[in-house]
C-alpha cells in the first residue's frame, strides 16, 4: 500500500487496513504525479478506515480536506521544478514575487512535463493514516520543505479562517483569489469545526526534509466506551475459561516464598511428572541454546534461575488452558505466538544481555502477547453467541462485538485474562501495551519494545507490514538505523527458528 503508484484502478487492500489499526501502526501511500486515479484511491482508504473505526460521519469533511492538502502538496512540487528551470531562487523574496506571476499560468498550460519532472526528480505525495491512544492521525507529506515566507503565508491563512463562520462569509469578504487568499483553507477548517475540531488539531510543521500538514482526531468517545464496555462484559463470561492449573498456582507459592530451597522448587516440579517432561523439552530446545542438554529438574533450576522457571511455569500453564480448544485459525495464531517468543528472547539475548530480568520475561511475554486473540479463537459458537446478547442487552453499537472478534480490543482483552489469572504486573502490561510501547511505564517500557520488535518482525516476514510502519523510536532504542539492518536481523531469527 506504501507506493501504489499505476494510473489504472488500485484495488483496496482492507487486510492492510485492518492490520494497521489492531497494531496502531501507520498507512502510507506515496505518489509522484496525482492521476485521478490516485486520488479516488486515497479517498477509498480513508474512508474504509474510518469505518472500521467506526467513524464514518467524519468522511464527507475529511475527504474535503485530504483533496485540498494533497493538492496543495502537489502544487508546493510543481512549485520547486518551476522556479528551478526558470533559475529563480524560491528563498529569496525577490525572486519569488518575480516566479509568481506566472506560475499558475505557465505550470497549468504543461502539466504534464511539471508533473514528469517531479517523478524524475523524486518528489512526492504522500498520505498517512494511523490510530493510536484514542485518537486518529491524517498527514499529508511531501519532501518540498517550506520556506519561511510559505511557513508564514500559511499560519496567516490559519488566523485568517478563525474569522469567517461560513463559506459565504469566507467567499464574500476574499476578493483576491490568487496564491496566498486561502479561500481553500478557510472551507477545511470550517469542515473542521462541523466535526467539532479547533485549530488545535490541525498543525504545519518541517521535519526532516518534509513539510507534514497534520490532523488528530478524537476517536468518537462512545465507541471507545463501548469497546471498553464490551471488552469487561466478555471477561465476565469466561467462567468456562478454567483457572490457572492448580499445579502450577502452588509451585508458584513455593517459588514465592523467600525461604523456599532450590531444592524444594524441584522436587515439587518433579512430582507433576507431564509438567516436567514439558519444562526439560521447553528448556533444552533451540530457544534457549543450552551449552549441554539438562536432564533435571534441579539441573533446569540452576540454568533457567527462580524468574527464568517461574515464567516457563506461566508459559506451559497458559498453552495447556489455550491450546488445542480451537481450529486451524488458533494453529496459525500459536505458531505466531511462537514464533514471537522465539524473537522476543532471542532479541533479549542480544540486546539486553546486561539485563537478566528482561532475558527471563522476555519468552513468556511474546508467547502470550496476543492472548486475547487465542481466547476468542477458543470461545465456542454458543458462548459468542451469549456475549453478543449481553453487548444487545447493554444497548452497544451492533458491530462493537464483531470488531472484538476482529481482534480490535485484544491487547485490553489479553491484559483482563492476564489478571484474572494473578499473573506478574510486567506480563500484564507487555500484553496490554504490546502494540504502543511508548504507553507503557518506564519499567515496562523496554521489554515492551522488544515483544513490539520481535512480533512486527514477524509480521514483516509475511509481508503484512513494510519498513515505514516500524515505531521510529524502537528502532532507535535498539540501534536499527536503516531496512538493511532490520532485515539481516529479521533473515537470522527466521533461518534460527526454523532450525528449532
């Protein structure tokens, strides 16, 4: 989706869509000419994100606004390649009155060559989209940055449209409609406000060689009151999920207990003969790179640590409650979760080998990160059915519980299972922010990041999600400075698991 860049119809892509909200990560599409063509599909993708968003009522006002930020994108371009050929310096205001009396002019009489010459020369289009934190996130970018009488002319027009409270106003009072009146900046926030938006939500900004012309939008308070809603109700119904097995819920006390004896954790493991022949294999397989196979409990205890065998007990308890209840969509979402973990600890051994406590947590928090996904791919047709009553009950939008099944609530979900089952405050908040990292504490953060890390790489491996929708910030934290990084690391942590 990134750079649908053909003049014949672009088919619409909704998987993308609705994996790029489920993981809050963000849509590209880039462009170096504009078709028509094009545009329509912008139009498109916005408009389905929205609706799955269920913020559909946005859509006549936002369409407005994303035609007229693109096309003032796209003329900022045509701008650059203009002044250029005719050797007038943009930046100088001298030479910019001079290039501005003709530019309409000239540029609309040959389109076409402008429009060449700003693919020749990489100029682009692009439109994001992303939701995150309640709120949705629109930018128009294009790699032209503004100059400071641009930068300016443009605020003038942002004072200028708080004056006006219709478009008739607006039409009336500008006369001048050459460059700089702003008539189509006054109609978009004027849109703007008939959705209950103020300036405040919209910014202009230069970073890093773009000029990023910026809407956030509140995600619509009920909607996400009743995903919020729905989301308790459906744990209230998970009697039928069984506890945690009380096996392992009274090794944990022993392993708790600071008078406990490495000793005494062993034998009482040992005494669950199908709970140690799970730990040894979990501990001897690729995962863990043991130096030499163990062969004992007590041998798993000295290598793994007290954390290390505590989290493998969470693990092989939340598969033997999970795993086997579903049919072959929960066989691809465990082979993710697998796959997950394998990166997470993995990831954890390279980057964080100083740091013991996030190698130990580091497998059980991507193997259950999307819990709240496994526990609806487990739920019976008869108990969907009983939670979908209760959200009708309850008065919700009918669709709130079809885009639960959709997974878009799972982060919360997992989290809600997470608790109910007593599990560590760090798990717990791995799964609820596994997708914003950033929203996590500062104790959680980094750990939070790795699981984020090692499941959008896996997602990257199937092509699910490009190398723009990567968290920047991530990347950062764990020195990825460019795609070739990524994928040298993405390239060995495949070619290890597969090997496991």
């Amino acid at each position: 989706m990134q750079q649908a860049q053909k003049t014949m119809k672009v088919s619409l892509d909704n998987s993308k869509i609705k994996m790029a909200i489920r993981a809050g990560i963000p849509l590209s599409i880039t462009t170096y000419t504009l078709p028509r063509e094009m545009a329509e599909y912008m139009e498109e993708v916005l408009a389905a994100f929205l609706g799955e968003l269920g913020q559909e009522h946005m859509g006549t006002y936002l369409r407005y606004c994303l035609n007229e930020l693109v096309t003032n994108a796209k003329k900022a371009n045509t701008k650059r390649i203009y002044f250029k050929e005719k050797n007038l310096n943009l930046f100088d205001d001298a030479d910019y009155e001079i290039g501005m009396k003709n530019f309409k002019e000239e540029t609309l009489g040959n389109i076409r060559h402008y429009l060449a010459m700003q693919k020749l020369t990489g100029l682009y289009v692009k439109l994001m989209l992303q939701t995150r934190n309640n709120r949705i996130k629109i930018e128009v970018r294009n790699n032209s940055v503004l100059t400071f009488r641009e930068y300016k002319r443009m605020h003038d027009k942002l004072s200028r449209a708080q004056q006006y409270t219709s478009v008739d106003q607006a039409m009336n009072q500008i006369i001048d409609q050459s460059e700089g009146a702003g008539l189509g900046i006054v109609i978009m926030i004027l849109m703007l406000e008939k959705i209950g938006l103020t300036e405040e939500n919209f910014q202009i900004l230069c970073e890093n060689g773009e000029t990023i012309t910026r809407i956030i939008l509140p995600i619509n308070e009920k909607t996400q009151r009743e995903l919020n809603t729905a989301s308790h109700e459906f744990i209230k119904l998970i009697d039928e999920l069984p506890q945690f097995p009380e096996s392992i819920t009274r090794i944990s006390k022993i392993i708790n207990n600071p008078n406990s004896k490495m000793s005494e954790i062993a034998s009482a493991i040992s005494c669950d003969v199908s709970l140690t022949s799970d730990l040894l294999r979990l501990v001897n397989s690729v995962t863990f790179a043991l130096a030499s196979p163990c062969i004992s409990i007590a041998d798993a205890v000295k290598l793994v640590g007290i954390r290390g065998i505590k989290n493998l007990l969470f693990s092989v308890g939340s598969v033997k409650q999970l795993e086997g209840l579903g049919g072959m969509s929960q066989k691809i979402l465990w082979t993710h979760a697998y796959r997950v973990a394998f990166y997470s600890y993995n990831l954890a051994r390279n980057f964080c080998a100083a740091e013991r406590d996030i190698i130990d947590d580091s497998y059980i928090c991507g193997l259950l990160h999307d819990m709240g996904k496994l526990v609806f791919a487990t739920a019976r047709p008869d108990f969907v059915m009983n939670a979908a009553e209760i959200c009708k009950q309850r008065n919700l939008s009918p669709d709130i519980f079809e885009k639960l099944l959709a997974g878009v609530n799972h982060s919360e979900i997992g989290a809600l299972i997470a608790e109910k089952w007593n599990f560590p405050e760090i798990i717990i908040s791995v799964i609820r922010h596994h997708h914003e990292p950033d929203m996590a504490s500062p104790s959680a953060k980094k750990l939070t990041s790795l699981v984020y890390l090692a499941d959008m790489i896996a997602h990257y491996q199937t092509h699910e999600v490009d190398y723009y929708q990567f968290d920047v910030d991530v990347l950062k934290l764990f020195g990825i400075g460019n795609e070739t990084q990524l994928a040298k690391i993405s390239a060995k942590l495949e070619a290890a698991f597969k090997a496991d």
